[in-house]
C-alpha cells in the first residue's frame, strides 16, 4: 500500500482506531459491476483484535439486487467510514478546511452461510449500532437476509482535529 501523504494525520494507535470504528455509524463499500463503481452506505458491526490488528467488519444486505450482484462477481471491496465532523474556517477561501476522523481500507467479502454465523454477524452489527438491544432473529427473517464478513486486508485511519479556540 502506498503511503499516505500527509504522516502527520496518520492514526496509527490501536486504541484510536477503536474509538474511531465506535464512532463512525455508516460505512460505504466502494465496489464493481458490469455497469461501473459503485459507492454503497452501510451500517456496520466489527470486531478488532488490538494485538494483530486484525479487522473484521459486519454488514446485511437484501439478497438481491445490484449491490447483491456485485457481491457475488466480486467480493474484492473498498471501505471507507469516517466521523468528528467540523468546518476549519480560515482568513481566505483556501484557508477553509474540514476536521475528521476516518478509516479507509480493502478486504475481501464472504457470505454467512448458515444461520449461526447470521445471527453471529447481525449481533455484531447490532451491538455497535444500537448498544444493549436484544433482538430476536426469526428463521423467516434471516432467510430473507444477506449478511456478510469483510475481512479487512489492509487499513489506515486518518485524523485532523479541529483548530484550538482562541480566548
């Protein structure tokens, strides 16, 4: 992977990295198909191991449509999240700039199978989007449903804090 330009916004503490996955709440799976790219939004779940730095993350999907055959050509996709938005403002037009945190990265799609491994991805998903719901999953409901493992290649995080108030 090519290194990233501007070493001084690298995120690079496993810790950081963690706060900024909680944080983020839509993901977007960059992806192709016969009709070119294709940025989709997603909610998330994940599971990040701080000693190897692995990363896995959690997604469901309707099991057919254009994004659902993009999957199946191709389970190469692009990630990208990211939050702590905020307008930089400047003393001139160029001047102007944004504060962010975010994660970018590739990995590779695998499709749950069974319905273990289902409710085990939609549990991942849930615990980060809505924190202490339980939610049953009927059998009718997960036939119905995609889910899916990304498992994250290669990732960077990247930040840029906001300028400190005067006063």
């Amino acid at each position: 992977m090519r290194e990233m330009r501007l070493h001084k916004r690298e995120v690079t503490d496993i810790k950081e990295l963690r706060k900024i996955l909680q944080e983020c709440q839509v993901m977007r799976l960059g992806t192709m198909d016969e009709e070119g790219m294709m940025v989709v939004p997603v909610n998330f779940g994940f599971e990040l191991d701080e000693e190897t730095r692995k990363l896995r993350l959690f997604f469901h999907s309707a099991r057919e449509g254009r994004k659902a055959d993009a999957f199946a050509r191709n389970p190469i996709v692009a990630v990208e999240m990211d939050c702590r938005h905020g307008l930089i403002k400047g003393d001139y037009s160029c001047a102007y700039s944004y504060s962010f945190a975010s994660i970018m990265g590739t990995g590779t799609l695998k499709k749950a199978a069974a319905a273990e491994e289902k409710i085990y991805g939609l549990t991942r998903i849930l615990d980060h989007c809505a924190p202490g719901e339980k939610v049953e999953f009927s059998p009718e409901a997960l036939e119905r449903t995609d889910v899916y493992t990304i498992e994250v290649t290669h990732f960077t995080g990247k930040c840029r804090m906001p300028k400190k108030q005067e006063g």
